[in-house]
C-alpha cells in the first residue's frame, strides 16, 4: 500500500481516521509523528481512496489550533467564562440535572447533536439512564423533508446513489460538486458522464453540479414540486411508467395516477409555475422514464421551502414508479453493517420514558428530528412541557437556525445550557458551561459510512487530546459517574468499547484496526429477496395511509399556501446555500481555507445589481422584514434575476478565533421562523429582502 | 532523460482547490503561497452560461523560460524527472522567473526567495502519486512521463467519444 511509502519518506505512523467536516464522514488516513499530524489523506483502502476535499485536507489544522477550546469553562455572574475544572464542571452539571429531573421531570432535558456516532453513548446516559425522550440531530435544519419523504416511501432515512451505473441522473437542488457530498459518490457520476450518462440539475442557480450538467433547468424557487408533478403527469399519460414494477412493488399507484390526472399538474400548468418550458418538461420526463437505469433526488434546494417535503415525495414517487429504485444506478436503500452497541444498559436500569418528544408533544409526530424552532417556545413559556437543561453538541443553533434573536433570548432564560464543542462556537458564547471536546484526530470512534453497502469506519485516536479537551466517551463516562451511573460505562481503554462494537463483524478486529474500514457487499433490490419493504404494506408507498391517519394529505401535492414570495417593498428571494470552501463553524479559523475565501456575500444577477447601481464587491444592506444585515456583494451571471443568494453559516462577530474574528455576516438574523406543516423542517428561504446600496 | 509532466482533466475539475491545500500541507508551504493554483472562469450572459476551471502548477517545461531568465543560474533541470527546481541558496528573489513564465507558476516564499512545484520530489514516481495528484478527488490531475501522459489524453477522448452520442458525426470527419 502506498501508505507505507509516504510512512519511509516522512519516518511516520498511519493512524485510520474520519473526516468529521461534513455529514458525509469519509474514511481517512492520519499519518503522525512525534505526536503531530504531518499529512492526511482519504483511506486506501475504502471507496473514496486517498483522496479528500478541500475542507477534509484542510482540516488537518484542527489537530494543531492553539484556537480550540482547551479547558472547560462556567459563565460567571459579570457573563464572562471562566476556566472551572472537569470535576467542577462535572459534578455541578450532574447536580443540577438531578435537581431538573427531580422537579420537572427527565423530559425537561434536550440534547442536540449533529451526526456524531459516539452519541450512542449520550443516548445510554441521558435517553435510557436519565430517561428524556428529547435527544435530537439538528436535521431541522438540514435534510429534514427529505428524510420524512424517504421515510414514509422507502421506510429508510437516508437513500444513496449508485451513480457508477447510472444512464440518467436529474438533481434536484442539490450540489454535490459543490459544497460537499460523498466523495466517492462524485467521483462516479463524472465517470459515468464520461460513459455517456446525462445529468439534468434543476437549480435557481448554476451551481458547481449544474456547471457540469448537460441540461441546466433555472427554476423559478420553491417550485420544484410543480415541475415534478408535470413529469409525472406526462409519465402517466403517455403510460411511460413500469407496470409491472408498479403492479408488484408500489403501494398507491393508482391513486398516485388518478390524483395527478384529475388535479390537471400538467407540464402547460407547470410551465407558468416554475418558469420552465412545457416542451422541456416533456423531453426532460420523456428521457427519465426510457433511460434505464435512472435515478434522481433532491436536497436543501428543495427542503428550504415549505413545498419541500411533497416536492421530494413526488421525487421519489417519480423514482418508484419507472421502477428505478434500489437496483444498479438507482437510489439505494442502504444496508447497516452489524454494528453492536459500545455498552448495554440492563433493561431493569433503563428509565421508561413517560412524556412525549417535544415534536410530537407540540403538533409535529411525524418529525424525524426535533423541530427546533419549537424550542424557544417550550423554554420560555412551559409549553407543552418545562425544558430546563440545553445540551449542544458539535451543532450551532445560534448561527444555524433562524431567528437569532429568539434563539439568544431563550439561552438567556434556560436554567442549565452545556456546549460541548471543539471550538467556542456562537452557541458555546451562549451557554453557561462550555466543555471542550477532543477533535476527530484525537479520539476513536466506530461508524457506519454513507457508501451504497455496508461500510464500517473505524477511526483510532491519532494524537493525544489538546490541552484538556476529552472525547465525548470520556465526557459521558465522567458524567455518568457524577450522576450515580457510573457503573454502567465502565472500560481502561476504548479498545474495550470498540471491540464489543465491532464483534459480529465477520474481520478481524486487528484487520480492521489496521485498515481503518471495512466493506460489505453491496447489495441491490434487497426488498426482493429479504421480504419486501419495512413501511407498513412492505410495498413503496407513494400513497400514505399513516399521513392519512395523522390528518396530512396522503398523496404529494403543490400548494404555495404557506410561500413567501417577492413584493414590491421585498422584491427579492433571499436563498441561502452552503459556500464549496468552508462548512459551519469548525473551517471558519482555518487558514487555508480562509485564505481561498474569507468571507461571505450576496449573489446577485448582473441585471438587478446594474439597476440597483451595484457593482462587484459593493457593500450592501439587505433587509428582511425581520432584520437587515451587511455584506459584500458578488455580481454574476450564474444567479437567477430576482433572486439573492448567501452563503450562510459565516460572521455573527465571532471571539474564538484569530483568524475568524470579525469576518462574515451572519444573515440568519433576517430568516423568520417558518416551518414545513408536516415535517417541522426550517423553511428558510421562505424569506424576501431588499437590497440597497449603502 | 525522462521528461515527467502532469495530465489534467478539465471536464472533470469541480474547481474544488483540494490539490492546491493538498500541495501546501505536504509542502509544508504557508497558506498564503500557492504552488499549484485553480481558476474558475465563466463565459456568458444568464441562462446560457458555461464555466471551466483549470488547475495549473508549474509544467516542468523541456525548454524552461524561468531557466533561461534567471540571472542567477538558481533554476535547473533535474536529470532524472526533467524537474524543474530552485536552488533556494542562489535565489535573490528578483522575481524574473515569474515575469517569464507563461503559466505564473513560481511563487515568492514568505522568506523572499522564489518557490515552486517541485513535482514533490520526495515521492518516488512510479511508487506514489504527487499529493495534488492523490488528493484530488476527481482524478481530475495524473502525474507520469509524458509520453504516457500524451498516449492518455488520446485514449480519454477516445472512450469519451465512443459514449458521446453525436461522435458518429466527430469521427466521420464531417466539418464543423
């Protein structure tokens, strides 16, 4: 393996890791000497190879920050932190959860996180020992609609593609050239492109993705929903669909059909609507349903709007019904690996929960995550329930979600806020206690990967922690001691843990301590042979009876009741996107990626900004009937007229670090707190703004 | 002599810039000094807009400007890889290399001295990839010897035409 070769020129030790950047976690490669990170690189022998992006390559910063968090810390009274120490912090954090507990009930804590697998041992501690049924990604914010839509068609979260067989590709608001995605999954589209597979991106924006694209379809925002409706009309009409996969495998097709007929979703219907031409729908629907095999989805484009959810419903409906689902070049239904828990709580220990998930407790059951622009209101009204305790977790509300304010004025009033986090993130600022954790490079972790089969990442601590920073096991471990449960988590060493977890693993443990992955087979159609579908007919539903039973429309329809749209005082749609070079808070001290672009902007097509007397790089006020904000403007061709476009998640005056302070703006003050009505994800670019001059 | 260069693949670069960081970590280059660099140009008026980006480092040039330049004799040609590199002891840093070079590639360090690619001379060739080369995660740059590299690019666009659907039309020579 070329691991060795880079291990004799640089005298140093390969130690397997995983990138913790973005949600798609690869499976890297550490090399380390003397205790530092000299190179990094993606994992050998895992599909993404050696390669990494821009930000995973980067992040070899993070192992070497004298700008991270290093030491826990406590507001003080003035509302400055303090350095306390790990004891202090700890015992009195387990105090007052008892107090909360013993006088508003377990329900009263809320712990979120984003995507992290060592949170199973959160869930031990604080959903199964402590008993709160509130423990939550911070999908709200993310891919919320998309995972309800997967859910209630697929029954399973989260769909990936197998474009390395794939004839016809159409991506709906999403851009894996761009921002981010599974680097192995981008390397096999364009493979496949070179092998003649057509690629359709529908985007208000061209994108990266749209970029490279055969057909680039500019939709006029939040209108995706209508334009898959017609796709699917003129499928039915023209009887493109495969009957038989529909006879066997789909549950609802003929309700699906008769709903989409008799309601007219016509492409002449859809034409006025999205802004795309009848004849383009015709071929772009005529070419989805003749090229097999086809696969097509949707991301944040679509899940930011209100029409969300049913515009991904439709997607996958889309998908289900040309029969292009979990076979080569479709979406894929991905297998686990048989992981086993790091530790097992006996079942006479484990707290039953009485009260429901705050989602379902405030009119959302079908959530996948806690809507947490419900938060604000349980914390400081009591509703349904008292909330108390805010735990976060390498997640950042106070620059991720909308309504920054409110966010502020609810950390104000809870009783007990944590951040655990590796930086001083907005949200740590905002918190009383601020308990550093180690960074990915010091600490081990056991994951499922987001490759089509079964992928396990065992990533291995490669240097020891900074300063005091402790990995979230050891973070739980000291916790659960302080609050009597000690016993439960209970090793010397996480080679203990993770040999439990890796057991049923049919390799070796030491093999895959040394390579870092291990790989499945990956299976296609497995609905086929294990016994159909795990949604309640075993069949795809495009047709829900459980939306039905909740009292939501059981087919995907398109209604702009709950759009924001442009006026005359706001005439523009303000859309967010994630920039190529930086995701969230942990790249924003980084200096390489700050040296390819520090700062955020407004995108604006040159046509509005010639009118408005705005020219490239031109400071702008752009205000929202909530708030207004200042920032760069960037002039281009490559954004639809009308439209305003921010990459979000930069600025909000940040402290923690040297090279982030001051640079950015934070525009999530300007997004009002809007939610889709079923799925309780943000709809932020349900928002207009004017842009001036200034 | 052997003459090694890099391949680059425009239709797959995504303007990414993992091969510029990838370069500096292994470099242990400052963030600020680039070796390997990416543009991104657009063309066109909204909707009909296309873009290319292109990842360029130096090209290890047969007949090296920046060589012929240099009042210093600090640029040579390596023997073995057809490198070209920068003797840092002899370099004043007049920057004429970089006034020569059609493609911009040699860099003023931090310490006043020009730098450049160095075609990662630690990296036994045959053994291991450059690292912009290992990190890219479009294997969008393939480093080798030129005459490989040429055989390559002919044998790309042949299997690209070979799926393109309007290459029957290329192929038969009928003009453009």
């Amino acid at each position: 393996m070329t691991r060795d070769v880079i291990n004799e020129i640089r005298g140093t030790k390969t130690v397997p890791g995983v990138c913790m950047i973005c949600p798609w976690h690869c499976p890297t490669e550490n090399f380390v000497k003397n205790g530092r990170v000299e190179y990094v690189r993606g994992n050998e022998y895992a599909v993404n190879a050696t390669s990494r992006c821009v930000k995973g390559i980067s992040s070899i910063h993070s192992s070497r920050d004298s700008d991270r968090l290093l030491y826990p810390m406590k507001r003080n009274s003035q509302g400055v932190h303090e350095r306390i120490s790990w004891d202090d912090a700890l015992t009195q954090i387990a105090a007052r959860l008892k107090a909360n507990k013993d006088a508003f009930g377990p329900e009263s804590l809320v712990y979120l996180w984003h995507l992290d697998s060592n949170e199973t041992f959160t869930h031990k501690l604080f959903g199964e020992l402590y008993g709160t049924p509130n423990l939550s990604g911070h999908g709200a914010a993310c891919d919320q609609d998309r995972r309800l839509a997967a859910l209630e068609t697929f029954a399973h979260p989260l769909p990936v593609k197998d474009y390395a067989n794939s004839r016809f590709v159409m991506l709906w608001g999403a851009d894996p050239f761009g921002p981010n995605e599974a680097l192995h999954e981008n390397r096999e589209l364009l493979e496949s492109m070179k092998k003649g597979c057509r690629l359709v991106v529908v985007d208000p924006n061209r994108s990266r993705t749209a970029e490279k694209a055969h057909l680039w379809l500019p939709i006029k925002p939040g209108t995706d929903g209508a334009l898959a409706l017609a796709m699917a009309y003129h499928i039915i009409e023209t009887k493109s669909y495969d009957q038989a996969f529909c006879d066997e495998w789909v549950h609802g097709f003929s309700e699906f059909a008769e709903h989409v007929l008799s309601n007219e979703y016509t492409p002449k219907w859809a034409e006025t609507i999205t802004g795309i031409s009848r004849e383009t729908i015709i071929a772009v629907a005529d070419e989805f349903a003749l090229t097999k095999p086809a696969l097509m989805d949707g991301l944040k484009g679509l899940v930011n709007y209100t029409t969300g959810l049913d515009a991904l419903r439709t997607v996958f409906a889309l998908n289900v019904i040309t029969g292009n689902i979990d076979g080569p070049g479709n979406l894929i239904l991905k297998e686990l690996a048989p992981l086993d828990m790091p530790v097992d709580i006996p079942e006479e220990a484990i707290t039953a929960t009485e009260q429901l998930p705050l989602g379902s407790a405030m009119g959302y059951p079908l959530a996948p995550d806690m809507p947490t622009q419900l938060l604000p209101e349980a914390v400081l009204e009591g509703n349904p329930y008292p909330v108390k305790s805010l735990f976060f977790h390498i997640c950042n509300p106070a620059q991720s979600d909308p309504n920054t304010r409110l966010f502020e004025k609810m950390m104000a009033a809870v009783d007990l806020s944590v951040t655990i986090d590796i930086y001083m993130s907005e949200t740590a600022q905002l918190s009383e206690f601020v308990l550093p954790e180690a960074s990915t490079y010091e600490r081990a972790e056991v994951r499922e990967s987001l490759w089509a089969g079964p992928q396990v990442v065992f990533a291995q601590p490669a240097i020891e922690p900074l300063g005091e920073s402790k990995p979230l096991y050891e973070i739980m471990k000291g916790l659960a001691e302080k609050m009597g449960y000690g016993e439960y988590f209970q090793w010397n060493s996480w080679e203990d843990w993770a040999r439990k977890q890796t057991a049923f693993l049919p390799v070796t443990y030491e093999e895959l301590k040394e390579k870092g992955v291990w790989e499945g087979e990956l299976r296609y159609h497995k609905f086929k042979t294990d016994g159909g579908l795990a949604t309640p007919s075993g069949k795809f539903e495009i047709y829900s009876n459980l939306f039905e039973e909740m009292g939501y429309s059981p087919l995907p329809g398109f209604s702009e009741e709950h759009r924001i749209k442009p006026d005359a005082e706001y005439p523009f749609q303000l859309i967010n996107c994630k920039m190529q070079y930086h995701c969230g808070t942990h790249t924003q001290n980084n200096p390489y990626l700050m040296s390819i672009v520090s700062e955020n902007w407004v995108e604006l097509n040159t046509n509005d900004a010639r009118r408005l007397g705005i020219a490239d790089g031109d400071r702008v006020e752009v205000s929202s009937p909530q708030a207004s904000a200042t920032i760069s403007a960037k002039v281009s061709e490559a954004v639809q007229p009308g439209v305003a476009r921010v990459p979000h998640g930069h600025g909000f005056g940040r402290r923690f670090g040297t090279l982030a302070r001051g640079k950015g703006t934070h525009i999530n003050p300007l997004f009002e707190t809007r939610m889709n009505p079923v799925s309780g994800g943000i709809s932020f670019n349900e928002c207009t703004v004017n842009i001036r001059k200034i | 002599m052997s003459q090694y260069g890099f391949y680059f693949d425009k239709e797959k670069c995504i303007g990414c810039r993992a091969c510029e960081v990838a370069c500096q970590v292994w470099n242990n280059a400052v963030q600020t000094v680039k070796w390997r660099n990416v543009s991104c140009l657009t063309r066109g008026t909204y909707p009909e807009v296309t873009g290319v980006n292109a990842s360029l480092a130096c090209m290890h040039c047969a007949e090296a400007p920046c060589k012929k330049a240099c009042p210093r004799q600090a640029i040579s040609k390596e023997e073995d890889s057809g490198g070209v590199t920068v003797d840092q002891s002899r370099c004043v840093g007049c920057m004429l290399c970089l006034w020569a070079c059609p493609f911009g590639a040699p860099q003023m360090g931090v310490k006043g001295r020009m730098e450049k690619c160095t075609f990662c001379e630690e990296r036994p060739v045959g053994k291991i990839k450059r690292a912009c080369e290992e990190i890219c995660p479009q294997q969008a740059i393939v480093s080798g010897r030129i005459e490989d590299l040429v055989l390559r690019s002919k044998q790309v666009v042949a299997e690209r035409l070979s799926y393109d659907k309007q290459a029957e039309v290329i192929l038969g020579h009928e003009e453009k």
